[in-house]
C-alpha cells in the first residue's frame, strides 16, 4: 500500500471516530473568524470565545476596530495572552483590511498573509472554514500527529503543509486538522500519547514509541 493510501485510511478511521470534528472558535462571519484566528495563539479557543463575545459586542467590525486605541484593545483581550502585540496587530490589521480589501476579508492566501498578525496557518483556518477553500492548518496538534504517523519528518510548520497537501486528497485538507486535533486533544497527547486506548493504534506506524518531538 503507497504512503498516501495508509495515510488516507488512517485519516478516515479517525474520521469515523470525530464525526463531529469542527472549528471550535466561534465566528459568525469571515472577519471574526480572522480575529479569533490571531486571537488564538498561544491562547485556548475556549479562552478566546471568553474574549470575543465581549470584543465583537464593543468593536464589531474592522471599522470599529482599526478607530479604537491601543489601550482599549489592550484591555479587552488581556487574558488571551501576548495582549500588546496582538492588541497592535488586530488594529494594524482592521485597517488593512478596510483599505486594501474595501472591508472584506480576502479569500486568497496571500492576501492573507500580507495582513499584520496573519500567518498561513491563520490564513489557512479563515479560508477553509469561513470561504469552503481547502486549506491545510498546521497546528501544534497537526505537526505532532504528522510526525508520529510517519507522514512527515520535518518539524517546519510550513514544510509540513505542504507535504501533508501532497499526501492527503485536497476535499480533505480542512476537515483533516479538525479530525487531527481533535485525536490530539483527546489521546495523542504531548508529550505521551495514550497508545494503550487508542483506536487506531493498528494503523499507526508507531506503535505507542513516541521520539517525534
């Protein structure tokens, strides 16, 4: 069996086990799912929903959003973690958004990427869950998952996705870190994975001997 045909029956063995797997962060429209995005570094999506039911009340849109101070974003997402940075780019961004895209966040990745705060992965989150374009995020769950599986051997996120867009069918590549992470969350933890429960340990090339990270 090719490397691209196990690793598809393993991703559809987990498929069936996280039916429900999906975007945690709540969002209503492509520009909310852009700021929880950015939001969500280093945060957790609960933390960040926590946050964005308060912000999206107060500063709605990017019009809100790039008029406020630096100070009121600040206070708003504190708890999110790396406040002052964040805080700078969500208005950065705003304005971007309001000139270069007339308001609309752009279905494209690398108008994406040329917006302050926003990496591929962001990108690759608004563009498959709020556009329906397949994009591969390659989060912290996603790169050890990969590694473990076999799938790839590199510890670059960006590598990664690519590899990992080349191995999987690309009507899978949204739901793919949806069904990963949710596997992380749940058994194939860092920095010990529960091999001992785990039901698709027969399909998993490592066995339970974990030296991915």
């Amino acid at each position: 069996m090719k490397k691209s045909e196990k690793a598809l029956q393993l991703l559809l063995a987990l498929e069936d086990i996280y039916p429900s797997a999906h975007c945690a962060l709540l969002y209503q429209n492509p520009w909310q799912l852009l700021v929880a995005t950015i939001l969500s570094a280093q945060c957790t999506d609960k933390r960040v929903n926590i946050v964005t039911a308060t912000l999206f009340k107060l500063l709605p849109g990017p019009e809100q959003l790039a008029a406020a101070s630096q100070e009121q974003v600040e206070e708003i997402i504190r708890s999110t973690g790396f406040f002052r940075n964040k805080a700078k780019n969500l208005i950065s961004c705003a304005d971007q958004v309001l000139v270069r895209h007339q308001g609309e966040v752009p279905a494209d990745l690398d108008a994406l990427v040329a917006l302050s705060g926003v990496g591929r992965k962001t990108a690759n989150v608004v563009l498959g869950n709020a556009y329906q374009i397949p994009g591969m995020v390659v989060d912290t769950h996603v790169k050890r998952l990969a590694r473990r599986f076999g799938w790839t051997k590199s510890a670059n996120p960006e590598q990664i996705e690519k590899e990992l867009s080349l191995l999987l069918p690309e009507t899978k590549w949204t739901q793919s870190s949806h069904i990963l992470i949710a596997h992380g969350r749940a058994c194939c933890k860092a920095p010990t994975p529960y091999c001992s429960t785990c039901p698709v340990i027969e399909l998993c090339p490592r066995r339970g001997v974990d030296k991915s990270h």
